[in-house]
C-alpha cells in the first residue's frame, strides 16, 4: 500500500482557476502536440526583439520529440533526455560566400526534454522555450550568454 500525503486543492500557481477548485479538471489535459509546441516556438520568437529576428533570415527552426542517436552519439550524450535543443550549421562568424550549396542552418528544438525540464522547474513552458530557442540561436550569431541573457530579459 502506498503511503501518499492527503489530496489538496493546490495545484500549481500558474494553473487556470477551474484547476484549482476541481483536481479532476487535469485529467483531459495533455502535453502539447508537436504542432502545438511549433506554436509555441513561434509565438515565443515572435516576442524576440525585431533585429534579433531580423538577423535570423534563413534560420529554420525545427521540432522533434528527440535528438537522433547520431546526434547523442556524436556529441558524447547518453541520455535522449539531457539535449533540449540544438544548432546544426554554419554559424554567421564562420560564413563565407564562397561555400556554395550550404545547407540551410537549423536550431532544434527537442520537445520531450523540454517537457521534462519544464515539469522539474517553476518556469512557464513558453519561458523554457524561449530560452532554448534564444541560446540555440545564439549559437549562430556567436553570442556570449550575457548577450542572450539581454536578449531574453527584452523579450520580456
């Protein structure tokens, strides 16, 4: 028999009030889809400053549940759940126009990690996202991360 602490009506902070008054109201809810989390991403750049974004053309943002195991294998990493997100491409410092036929630069974004990231910490989902997509991003300006930093605290 599990020993479990007595149910409240407490649920997280930023949880709608009809959660609040009924613990049932959270069973329909589900994780967001990978639409629904392309979404997210879009709104969350959306917030990024103009000449952030400005300088973004040609970037695409791509969402999947996980890293390939190419991807694990090559950066040395174990656990599917430990890369939130990545850069793959030539990043502005490094670019030159006499590379013909570049891929064009990608920043993943890996939704299942997020989700676990985002259910062990006190941040919104669309703040986690944003913060991946702005230091993967950052990856191809060649940003430090106090410049990522600035760029998130305008975002807002």
């Amino acid at each position: 028999m599990l020993d479990l602490p007595p149910m409240t009506n407490k649920a997280p902070h930023h949880a709608p009030d009809a959660l609040l008054t009924d613990p049932l109201a959270w069973r329909p809810l589900k994780a967001p889809s990978l639409a629904e989390f392309e979404a997210i991403a879009a709104e969350a750049f959306g917030r990024l400053p103009k000449t952030f974004r400005d300088r973004c053309e040609g970037v695409v943002i791509q969402i999947d549940d996980y890293a390939t195991e190419e991807v694990l294998d090559s950066m040395g990493i174990e656990s599917e759940l430990d890369l939130m997100g990545l850069f793959q491409g030539i990043g502005l410092p490094f670019q030159s126009d006499s590379t013909p036929g570049q891929m064009p630069n990608m920043v993943w974004l890996y939704r299942v990690p997020i989700l676990v990231y985002w259910a062990e910490h006190d941040e919104t989902l669309g703040h986690v996202i944003q913060h991946v997509l702005v230091h993967e991003i950052g990856h191809h300006f060649g940003l430090s991360d106090d410049d990522m930093y600035e760029i998130e605290r305008l975002a807002g």
